[in-house]
C-alpha cells in the first residue's frame, strides 16, 4: 500500500517546525537572539505581567464610595494624609468629597474616627483638655466661651433642616457691683438646608436653649438669623403682620381652596386648560370684651323680688304748759269747743288762760328690690376668614378642521356661568361676607421649546459605561500591543522562517511525491497504513500533478503560506 499518498491532505494546517535530531533547542536560539529582539521580548512579558497585576487590582478594589462630604480644606488634607499613611486607595472629588474603596468604607471611617478626623472648624469642650501653665484669667474665660459656642454650634446643626450654624455670646465680665453688673446676650446665624424653613415652636427651642445654656441670659436677649440677614426671633415684626405660623395657616386656607377648585373643574376643561389662584382675607386680631346689663322686673304679673326693707317711725308728744294770770280764773276747766258747720273754726279758748300742748310723728320706710343682671364676656376667635377672593382662568377651546387647521373658540358664557356657580359652592361663597368670584376664557400662550436630542456618544448612561469599560480597555489594548507588537516579533525571530523553493524544485519534489512508493524517512517499524477504498480522487490528483506540476507547486506553496491558491 502506497502511504506517501496521503500527505497532501494535510497541507491546509499551519506547520509546526520539525526539529532535526542536529539544530538547536529553544534555549539556544533564545541565547543566540539579536539584542533587539531580546530587549523587545522581556519589555512585552513585563508588561504583561503588568497589566494582569492591574487588572487583578482594579477588579479587588471595585467600586468607590464617599466616605466624608463637605470637608474644608484643612480637613480635608488631614483625612487624605491618614489615608496616605494607612495605604488605603482613594479619590477627591470637588466639595470636599473623598472616595474610598466601598468595601472598605466603614472600616476607614471608624479608623479615622479613632484618629479624630476630621476635627471640623467647631472645638467644643475638648478645647479645655489643653491647659498651659502659664494661662491667665482672661485666657480660661475666652476658651470657656470658644467651648461653649462650640458646643451650641453642635446641637443646633443636629437639626435636620439646619446645614450650618454660628453662634456667638456676649458674657461681660461680672464686678463685685450689682447694680452695675451687665446681662449676657447671644446671637445665632443660620443656614438651611434647600427648601427647608423653621416654624414658630422651632425657632423658639432655639432660643431657649441657648438661654438655658448661659447662666443669666434672658430669652428676649436672643436673636436668631437665616443666612438672609432676616430676623427669625421675632416674627411678628415682618412686612406683612403675621408670624411664621399665621402666615402658614393663611396659606393653607388658600392652598385648600386652590386645590378643590382644580379637583373640580379639571375633569371638565382638561388638566392644562385651568388657572387659578385664591386669596384669603383672615382676621388674627383677638378682641375680649364684658358686658353688665341691668333690667327692672318688667310686666304687671312681675312679682318683685324683695331684697331688703326697712321701717322706721318716731311721735314727738309736749304736754299743755299753764299760761296766764295765776288766779281763779285760770284754774277753770276748758270750755268746750264750739265750731261751725260751715266756714272757719273759731280759735280755741283756753279757760283761765292756759297753753297748749305740741305733738309730732315721723315714719320711713325703705324697700329694695332685686334687680335683672347680665354679665357677658366675648372672645372673638382667631384665624376668621373675613373675606376670599377667587379668579380662574380657562382656556379657549381648541378644534381641528378636515384640512387640519386648529381653531380656538371661547368658552361660552352659560358654562361659564355654571362654572361660576361651581367655584362659588366649592369655595363656600359668602355674599354678607363680601366675597367675589371670576371666572373668564381666554387663550393660553404656549412657548415653543426646541428641545435639542443629545447624539448617543454624548448620553449620560454611555458615558458612565465608557468611564466604567476605560481602564480594563486600556489594559487590554495595552496586553495586545505587547503581544503582537513585542513578543510575537521576537518568537518568530527565534524560529528562521524555511528557505524558499523554486517552482521546478517544488514540482520535481511533487512528482517524487506522486510516483514514489517507499516509506518516508523515519517511517521504519511503523505499521503501513490500508489503502482508501475508493481511488479516483487521489488518482485525478496524481495525474494533475504529473501532467501540470508547476501550478501544483503554486498551490501548495499558497497553502503553506496561508495565502489563498491562485
């Protein structure tokens, strides 16, 4: 069996030298390199030995996460110090943000915690720990109040909807006079947080605690700020009258109207087609008042009540005192007297002359009734709504043509008389009140934005992924430069590349191939290997080779060269 036969079919794969029993190993030929390609191939493995321990590194680390926002500067180079010296990655970002690696976060947190970072711009009571021996008076009472401030400072930044505080106290110094002696006053600076704001009873517990921190500190010596400049210790002397919370439950009336008031008419004139807007008038004045009312018993059928009587009466009775002549005459009895029936009585004769006596009676009599009292005492109620003043505006109806033309239309006036009656029953109109309600159409402006699309390089979420995918990609790019570019140049200058052969050779070497029946060197005691069954192909190709063995030798030379067969 002719087994030489079968050699051409495996021409497709790329050869793998054959390494006579006499040419040298890959040691040697390592060894016998040009510099070049020495010094080429060790920078291509150290670089790949780089970019594994990069990638290595890069994939343990992970993401990164913040772990302290809004340091100063002072602080901020303090935190990075001890980062630096605890050999811990990191990253800083502007607004005093530094990244760590987000396993490690509460690990460097509790580390730097121990350390005492960051100290923060605010000293408390761990000012006093630090005392000089040679410290005046004046000296201890300056960082007593730095610590104090410092301490106030803390608590009212606590706060949820404080960002920051500054607190400053006026402590005069005391003297042995005590009318003399000047009372201590503080003031507070605020910043809040955005869209945050402080009510009443928050403002007044920062007051008071500030004033029960100082001993002799009267709450009204308290004055507390926004970072506005507007005085929030006393609120009841701004533009409009109303405090904090009088103002809020003004806008709370109007924000209940406004809200029914939309709920009502949205369903009927569309969501975008509604304007309104409500005004309360609310009274926060308080008016106490009393009142005493005294009423006679009235009626004939009034019995009269009683409450007191008093009776007095008193006769005064002088007897008759003898007048006249001392005589018998005067010791006669009294005629009887003797008066006309008609006309003036005649004076009355005393015999003998005698006087007459004098008698007088006096009586009083003192009665007190009770009478009807009423006393009343009137509070008004705070927070009556005195008046309320409501306008909405709807607009004109809009319509589309056959020919696709839109036209606007005004809101009839019987709807909106309708909805006017609506918005009165929502509202709980008032007419003795004074209250007024408008209701008109018309057309709404609608601005034109031109909304610019983004191309998909400039996207936020592409560029995340790209920020995300650049350094394993540069890593990469970085391991195929110093494959390709390095290491493979020098391995295959390592192996010579086989000398190249003539077509006639290549043919003579075919037609040896094609016609030779003995064993391939280095074939003994191997077992021969059967015949194919079927013959024609190989034959077909056999006879091509004997009748055009020049443009065989081209195809195998393009098949051993990778190239494609002309």
């Amino acid at each position: 069996m002719d087994t030489a036969l079968t050699a051409p079919t495996a021409v497709t794969l790329e050869p793998v030298p054959v390494q006579p029993a006499g040419q040298p190993g890959l040691a040697e030929r390592l060894v016998a390199m040009p510099a070049r390609s020495k010094l080429g191939l060790g920078l291509g493995l150290a670089a790949l030995v780089g970019v594994v321990l990069a990638m290595s590194m890069w994939s343990s680390q992970g993401d990164f996460r913040p772990v302290f926002t809004g340091l100063s500067d002072k602080d901020g180079g303090a935190v990075i110090a001890q980062l630096a010296q605890m050999q811990v990655p990191y990253r800083n970002e502007p607004g005093g943000t530094i990244l760590v690696p987000a396993g490690q976060v509460y690990d460097v947190r509790m580390k730097l915690a121990s350390a005492g970072l960051p100290k923060g711009s605010v000293v408390g009571f761990e000012l006093m720990d630090k005392q000089s021996i040679g410290q005046t008076q004046f000296n201890e009472r300056l960082n007593f109040q730095r610590a104090l401030e410092g301490e106030l400072t803390r608590t009212i930044t606590a706060m949820a909807d404080v960002a920051d505080a500054r607190v400053h106290l006026a402590m005069p110094q005391q003297n042995g006079f005590f009318r003399e002696q000047q009372k201590p006053s503080a003031s507070v600076m605020l910043t809040l947080r955005g869209g945050r704001s402080l009510d009443r009873n928050q403002i007044a517990g920062i007051v008071h605690l500030v004033s029960a921190s100082v001993p002799e500190l009267n709450p009204k010596a308290v004055s507390v700020l926004d970072s506005t400049g507007a005085l929030l210790s006393n609120p009841a002397d701004n533009g409009s009258g109303l405090d904090s919370q009088q103002l809020q439950y003004k806008q709370q009336i109007e924000a209940g109207l406004h809200k029914r008031i939309l709920e009502l008419l949205e369903p009927v004139v569309g969501r975008d087609n509604l304007r309104a807007t409500v005004t309360a008038d609310v009274d926060f004045s308080q008016v106490e008042s009393t009142a005493e009312e005294y009423k006679p018993n009235q009626g004939a059928n009034a019995t009269s009540a009683i409450r007191s009587q008093q009776t007095q009466e008193s006769n005064n009775a002088t007897p008759a005192q003898p007048t006249g002549v001392p005589g018998a005459t005067s010791n006669q009895p009294p005629v009887p007297a003797t008066a006309p029936i008609n006309g003036a009585s005649a004076p009355l004769q005393t015999a003998g002359g005698a006087g007459s006596g004098q008698q007088s009676s006096r009586r009083e009599a003192v009665t007190n009734y009770e009478l009807d009292k009423t006393v009343r005492v009137t509070r008004n109620a705070t927070g009556v709504v005195r008046r309320l003043n409501a306008a909405v505006v709807l607009n004109h109806r809009s319509s589309t043509d056959p020919k696709g033309k839109v036209n606007t239309t005004p809101v009839p006036q019987e709807e909106l008389d309708k909805l006017t009656a609506l918005v009165k029953e929502t509202m709980g109109f008032s007419q003795e009140r004074g209250d007024s309600v408008r209701v008109v159409s018309a057309p709404f402006v609608v601005e034109k934005i031109d909304t610019t699309e983004l191309p998909l390089w400039k996207q936020p979420w592409v560029l995340d992924m790209v920020r995300a995918a650049a350094v394993p990609a540069a890593l990469v790019l970085v391991a195929l430069i110093a494959v390709f570019g390095m290491v493979k140049p020098a391995i295959r200058a390592a192996y010579p590349p086989a000398p190249e052969e003539k077509p006639e050779e290549a043919a003579a070497q075919l037609n040896a191939v094609a016609d030779e029946t003995e064993l391939l060197p280095g074939a003994e005691g191997l077992p021969a290997l059967e015949a194919p069954a079927n013959n024609a192909k190989l034959e077909r190709a056999r006879q091509l080779a004997r009748e055009n063995p020049a443009a065989v030798a081209n195809i195998v030379r393009a098949w051993v060269n990778g190239e494609e067969p002309v």
